[in-house]
C-alpha cells in the first residue's frame, strides 16, 4: 500500500472520530484529540496552505492521516469498532465543510503570525538618543 493509498484509507475514518468525538465511552484525551482533528478535516482553511506545492500535499498525505492515527489509538477498540460501524454511510456524498471549524485553525495561525512578531520586535536593537 503506496502512502497516498494510506493516507485516503485513514480519511476514511474521519466520521467515525467524529462519533466517538461524541461517544460517552471515549476517553477525554482521546476527545481532546479527535476534536483538534475533527476540526482540522472539515475545515476549509489547512494549517499548511495548498498554494505552496510541495508543502499542501504533504498536509494531505501526513498531518491529517497522523491526526487520525493517533486519535485512533487512543480510542479504546470497542468503541472505535462501535463507532466505525455506526459511520459507515454518515458521509456518503462527501464530508461537509463548515466555516466554524476553521476557527481553531486560524487561531493557530494568529498565534504563530504573534510569536513572529514578539520574536522580530524583541530581537531589534534598541536605539536610544540622548538630547
């Protein structure tokens, strides 16, 4: 199996995280984690833009498959086998994308954009005139 053929069977299981997003039986780690994954899948904003070539593809073939992976291992297999059944047809014409799941992830842009400016503005030099 070819990384790309990986990659599209994890995304696969986007809605089956999505229901053990919402399962009582899921550990609240595990939530924690297919809620940051959940809202990455169905956002239309990526945290790595696609109008960089090389690095939007990568998004599509490694960040979001390893969101899922992770998420999956911390959902204990019953439940993740519950919830795999129950998901079967809930996205059948395609996952829907909502705007409101891009907010975490234009958060995160906000943080890094502030982190680069702390990080320019407190490394300049500072010049001081005596009158």
């Amino acid at each position: 199996m070819t990384l790309k053929e990986r990659a599209q069977s994890l995304k696969r299981d986007i809605p089956a995280v999505f229901l053990a997003l919402k399962d009582k039986d899921t550990p609240i780690s595990a939530k924690v984690l297919a809620g940051i994954t959940v809202c990455y899948a169905l956002s239309p904003v990526d945290l790595i833009p696609d109008f960089i070539p090389v690095l939007g593809y990568l998004d599509d073939l490694i960040l979001l498959p390893a969101l899922i992976a992770l998420t999956v291992k911390l959902i204990p297999g019953e439940v993740w086998e519950r919830n795999r059944a129950r998901s079967e047809h809930l996205w059948e014409n395609g996952k829907p994308k909502k705007w409101y799941y891009a907010i975490p992830i234009c958060l995160i842009w906000l943080m890094i954009l502030w982190l680069g400016v702390q990080a320019v503005c407190g490394k300049m030099p500072q010049v001081h005139f005596r009158v």
